[in-house]
C-alpha cells in the first residue's frame, strides 16, 4: 500500500493517445454516468477514446479476500484485453490501484510478471492522467458551488492522488474548496469489510459524514464509487440534504444527472453561509 | 491472558457502545497523530531515516544467529548471563527459577509488552512471586486485574474517575480527583515497593550486540530505579529487537520516539550493560537476559518476515481508524491494531484470530506511519489467503466470492447476471434513486441506503450509442 512503483510519467505528454477505458464493475453497473463523463473529459483532452467490450473487474474483491488464484485469473484476462492500447484509464484510484498490483500476484520475472508490470506502467486514474501524464488544462468554466473533498485510501496512499483533483476543480470558476477534517480518513466502506464489519464500518462513514458536513460544503465529492456510495447512502439515511457526486461528473460538467443516491436532480441546498449561519 | 479474539465482533459491537472509552480514544485520536506529524514535520530527512532503518533491520533479520550469539558473548563477556527462551512457557519457567534462586518475594516491573505476551506476571503470582508493575499505566491496570489495551499507552481505556476509584479502594486513602494527586499516591506507593524489591524486570525496546546492552525508552523514570535498585535484574526481550551498534541504535531513537508519541527524544533512555562493575556506585549484582523466541524465527523466510522489523512505536493503532472506534481490548489478546492483526495469528492460532487480519478496510495508513516500513496490509492479506486456502473463513463468503470472480472471468454470462441485478435494485427503489433494504448484504442497508443504479450498464449504453452511430 506504499505509492506505486510504476507511475512513470512521460518526459512528453503524448499527441492523441489511444486510451482504453475501463470502466470498472461499479460504474458500469450502478452509475454510467461517471463513465461518459470521463469520455468527455478524456476527449477534451485529445485522446482517442475507446471501451474494449466485456469488460468486467479489476479483481479486487478476490484479491483481498485470500482468493489470489481467482484473482490471477482475472488479472490475467484483462492484461490480455488491455494490451493493444496505448493507456489504461478508470475513474477510480481503487481499481487502478488493484491493477498496480496484479505483478505481486506473479513469480517475479516470469510472463504474467512482466505483461502485469508493463499494464501497470500504463494505468492511470483519470485526474492523475489529465494533470500528471497529459498535463491538461481545462477551458475554464463557471459552477456556482462549495464542495468537500475525500480522498480515497488506494488513490491517495497507493498512486499519490491528492492535489490532481482539486487542481482541475480549482480551474472552475466560483466553485469553492471546504476541505474537511480527516478528509484522508478511511470512509469505512473496505469492499467487503462494511458487509463484515456493519457495526464498525458504520462508525467510520458516520464520522466522515460528521466531518463532511461541518465543512458546510453543498456537496461531497471524491473519485471512488465504492466510498461514494457509502458515504451518500449513509447521508441519505441521516436525512441529509448534502449532495455526492464523482469528480468526472463536476469536471465534464454532467450536473443535471441526479447525485448519487437521489430519485430527481434537486437544487443544491444553500449554502449555510446564505442561509445566515456563521461561517 | 485469556484469549478473546474469537469474538471480535461482539467485543467491538460492546466498545462501540461504551461512552467512556469512546471518549478515551478520542483523546488518543486528539493526541498522538498531531504530534508526531508536528515532530516529523520539524526532521525533513525522516523519510530517509526509514530507508536506513528499514535496511538495517532487513540486514539483522537475516542475519538473526550471527547477531544473537554476538550479543551472548559480549553479555557475557560484561558478567551477564543470557538465557534462551523458545516459548512463553521456557520463558517464565526461566525468570522464576532466577527468582528462587535469591529466594525473591516481590518483584518490580517496567513496561513490557513480551512479558505481558508470555503471561509474566499470572505465571509468578501462581508460585508466590509477586510481581509489581511500576509504570503508572500499568499499575493502574494491575490492581484492577485488567491489561493493557494499547502498547504504549496500556491504560488509554480509562479515565480519571476509574483511576480515582480504584486508587481509593485499594490504597485505602480518599478518593483524589487531580491527575497530580493521583500521580503523587502512586509514587509514594511505589517507592516502597521500588525499595523492597528483590528482583527488577524491565523488557528492552532494542539490544545492541557490539556492546552486548539493552535500552529502554520512558518517560517516567520508573524503569531506572526498577532495574537500578534490586539486586537482580532481568531483562525480558524477544530475539528481533536487534540493533547491531549504538550508532544504528541512535538511528532508531530517533525514528521510535517520533512515531510514538511525537516526542523529539523519550525522557529516559537507559542503556544497561551488565552488573555492576568494581568501582561502580549502584546497579544490580546479576544481569539475565531472557532472549523470546515464541514463534518469531519460524517468521524467517516466511511471508510474515518484514513483521519482524516491528519497533512497538504503535503508530499503527494510533491512526488505524479502525482501532481508533473501538480500543484495544476488543481484538482480544496482547497485541492490538494492525501489527496485533498480523502477528496475533502467529501466536495463538489464525483459528482463534481469525477475525483480526480480516478487520481492515486496507485503507493503507498504518504502513504509511510505519518507521520501518512494513506492509501491513499485504501481511494482513497473507493472513486472509492462508484462512481461503485451509478453507477457514466463512463458508458462504468463499463461495460468493468464487462464484463472483467465476463469473467475472465469463463475460457474458456476467453481463447477464448484472444486467438482471441491475433492473431487481432499480425496481425496488423505484424513483427514490436509493433501497432502504436488501434481501442479500443487509449489513450495509442496516445502517445505510444503498444508492440504486441508474439504468442499464455503460456498457450496454455504450454500445446502443455505438450502434446507432454506425448507422447514422
């Protein structure tokens, strides 16, 4: 869980890349919206765009659940199904994450070890990839909005992802950065841990929802669906009127899509400094 | 120590509930992150520190024997004696027969967290030896018969009125409600005991081979006149806590005392080299070192090696979000938090551990603080693969898990399951956008909704926008 050896960034940014997505299991299934955003935004930022078709998980699941010859089988796959491109992208640093890893998975200097190197040295999260390898600077472009950032575990502690989104939000005109405390706090969500553990998991996204909401933010934003889901279904159920989004989807301007976890694409609740609160 | 891991969940559901000690971590959560980040903030080349100290410790492990039979001889060499302890059991058996042999009643103790590992103090107490803690903290915990949720601070479960209580009832004085008066009693208590004792054991939080000594590290001084005033004095110690050379000894110094609790330098840090010397004005008559094996060079060459590297600065615990909701006691035995996680299972069995390498969200910051850089996450993970190859962990949750990753390597059936799964979740919730409930993984809708899907998959969106495009 130490920053990942293969982020090697290009002395230059490339012209037109050839950039598969993957999609991951969670965006593909519960909000697909994050995926197009991310298509936007990648084309924004010149790349050719591409979804290799049957794409399913980085492995995750099974990887941290001891089961390390399903998960080898599964790298071994999406190695194959990655290997004509010129980068891999996801948004998500949990999923990028795991696919930094796949070369633990294999006996050093064998096949799969060198073909999972080689993958790793070209999968990148989607902010990392815009900042650090495209060195991509957005149209500036107005949102009238204050959000909270969360860092999300993999992304921050295994790819180095802290400052590459709140630089590209930062280009938004009017949009305010609340950073709360613990923003790189576990959320609690773990895969399988919150199923395992409710109990502690609970307290753990109930501290973070604590912390998000102090920072006075209209909106919660990170880059991993897992944390995003836990942390607005535990909003949700406080009754909380703080919206959750994906950054691509602030960042590819894709607001008139319902937050994560509402039925209908409510306004923004004012923000407590309008409603008169001390600030 | 009774083993309570087994019921990890229950011990962490009780925490969980218990105001006192919530309110006791929060202290912890308030206290020692912010320091240590403030004390490395003020050493810019830490980071390469841990490079240094990581290598040395790799270089020891793997040249465990050389170091350890170094050290024997220079001990001996200083007039000291050594003794070779492969289990909880030699170890005690060991200390006692050199408590006999001065005919000891009473022995003082410094902080240890080995001999709280081999059942020390149950052990001496059963043939008529007794022992008595003299760090504050765990002298609290002794006349409470209670045991140290933390390793550092073993008392970090307790508040001031627990203190005052117990102090009233056992010392047989008035309650007292100030920290000083508090501390003031139990020194006076103390110094009585510090005298009449017949043997002083201290633990060593590192033994340095080319001048055959142990250190301690405290901030409250008790440890110099545990081991000072005795006539004997035993150092209880495990056989990875090797520096080779006081001056890779000053390297880790260094590293602990910032990872610990943020203080630039411990207050105390006493070398001790042997018995007293002729001309020497005090120090004990014997010198022991009780070397503790307990499992630790069965880890060599195995895939829990880099735990062997472990310091006990407990920057682990300290910021491990987990351990900060529910305390020590929860994970049931010794060793707490994520090093407890790894290297509980190797001593009393991943059978009755079984629980604790699961109970991380690999959220990674443990190895971010660890000074030595060790990845609990991934021995955690050892643990986990060990528990799916005996076939150990829960029945159902293997197989979900392999019918999942089976399914995930068949494409097309997947996209079928989840295409079904998809359209159940977006049928129950209707246009709420979110389930209250589930008939499967109930522990997450107990506590919260579960954001439903917006439709069908981006894949199958994708390729209908494909489709219409090459027709257009």
């Amino acid at each position: 869980m130490s920053v990942s050896p293969y982020l090697q960034v290009p002395q230059q940014p490339p012209h037109k890349p050839r950039v598969a997505l993957f999609i991951t299991c969670l965006v593909d299934s519960m909000r697909p919206s994050v995926g197009f955003a991310t298509i936007k935004l990648l084309e924004a930022a010149g790349c050719h765009v591409e979804v290799p078709d049957l794409q399913t998980c980085c492995g995750q699941p099974a990887y941290n659940s001891g089961a390390k010859q399903d998960t080898q089988k599964l790298a071994r796959l999406n190695i194959k199904k990655f290997a004509d491109y010129d980068y891999v992208v996801a948004p998500s640093g949990s999923c990028i994450g795991m696919l930094h890893q796949y070369p633990d998975l294999f006996e050093k200097n064998s096949k799969d070890y060198k073909q999972a190197q080689e993958l790793a040295g070209r999968a990148w999260e989607i902010t990392s990839f815009l900042t650090d390898v495209l060195q991509y600077q957005p149209a500036p472009t107005q949102q009238s909005m204050t959000i909270t950032y969360h860092d999300s575990c993999a992304g921050l502690r295994e790819l180095g992802i802290h400052q590459q989104p709140r630089q590209l939000l930062e280009r938004i005109d009017k949009l305010q950065i609340n950073e709360m405390a613990e923003a790189d706090t576990c959320c609690g969500f773990g895969g399988t841990f919150c199923i395992k553990f409710p109990d502690i998991s609970n307290r753990m996204v109930s501290n973070k929802t604590d912390n998000a909401e102090a920072s006075r933010a209209q909106l919660l934003v990170g880059g991993d669906l897992g944390c995003l889901m836990n942390m607005a279904g535990k909003l949700k159920r406080q009754g909380s009127h703080m919206q959750t989004r994906h950054v691509t989807e602030i960042l590819a301007n894709m607001l008139d899509i319902p937050a994560i976890g509402e039925g209908e694409n409510t306004p923004l609740r004012p923000t407590n400094s309008d409603l008169g609160y001390e600030v | 120590m009774q083993i309570n891991s087994p019921k990890f969940k229950d011990n962490a559901r009780i925490a969980l509930a218990d105001a006192n000690l919530q309110q006791a971590l929060g202290n912890l959560k308030a206290g020692f992150p912010g320091k240590r980040a403030a004390a490395i903030g003020r050493l810019p080349e830490f980071d390469a520190l841990r490079d240094q100290a990581q290598d040395i410790k790799n270089h020891v492990i793997e040249n465990l024997d050389f170091y350890l039979e170094t050290f024997e001889s220079k001990v001996q060499d200083n007039g000291g004696h050594v003794h070779w302890a492969s289990s909880s059991e030699d170890a005690c058996q060991t200390i006692l027969d050199i408590c006999q042999s001065v005919g000891a009643r009473t022995v003082t103790k410094g902080k240890s967290m080995v001999t709280e590992e081999i059942g020390l103090n149950d052990f001496l107490e059963k043939h008529s030896v007794t022992p008595v803690e003299t760090d504050l903290g765990e002298y609290i915990l002794q006349l409470r018969e209670d045991h140290p949720s933390h390793i550092i601070a073993p008392a970090i479960h307790l508040n001031l009125s627990d203190v005052s209580e117990i102090f009233a009832e056992k010392h047989g004085t008035e309650a007292k409600h100030q920290p000083e008066e508090l501390m003031q009693e139990a020194r006076d208590v103390l110094r009585d005991h510090f005298v009449a004792a017949d043997v002083g054991i201290t633990g060593a939080n590192f033994y340095v081979p080319e001048t055959g000594s142990t250190i301690i590290v405290t901030n409250e001084g008790n440890g110099d006149l545990t081991q000072t005033l005795p006539k004997v004095h035993i150092v209880v110690t495990s056989i990875e806590k090797c520096v080779p050379t006081l001056e890779d000894l000053s390297l880790f110094m260094r590293l602990l005392s910032r990872s610990a609790t943020g203080q630039e330098c411990t207050v105390y840090n006493t070398l001790s080299s042997g018995p007293r010397q002729p001309g020497d004005q005090d120090g004990p008559e014997q010198f022991h070192v009780v070397l503790v094996d307990n499992g630790r060079s069965s880890m060599v060459g195995d895939d829990l090696q880099d735990m062997l590297r472990c310091i006990r600065c407990s920057a682990c615990m300290n910021h491990c979000p987990v351990y900060s909701q529910i305390g020590g006691h929860a994970y049931g035995w010794v060793y707490p938090g994520p090093m407890g996680s790894v290297l509980t299972p190797k001593m009393i069995g991943i059978h009755d551990a079984g629980h604790l390498p699961n109970a991380s969200t690999f959220c990674g910051k443990c190895e971010s603080v660890c000074p030595v850089r060790i990845p609990l996450p991934k021995l955690m993970r050892s643990w986990r693969e060990t528990q799916h190859q005996q076939q150990a962990s829960p029945a159902i949750g293997r197989m979900a898990i392999g019918g999942w990753a089976w399914l995930a390597r068949h494409p097309r059936l997947y996209k079928l399951g989840s295409s079904i799964a998809i359209k159940a979740m977006s049928i129950m919730a209707g246009n709420k956008g979110r389930l209250k409930s589930l008939p499967v993984g109930r522990g997450w809708t107990l506590w919260r909704d579960l954001p439903a899907p917006q439709g069908s998959s981006f894949q199958q969106q994708w390729k209908q926008q494909q489709n219409k495009g090459d027709k257009s």
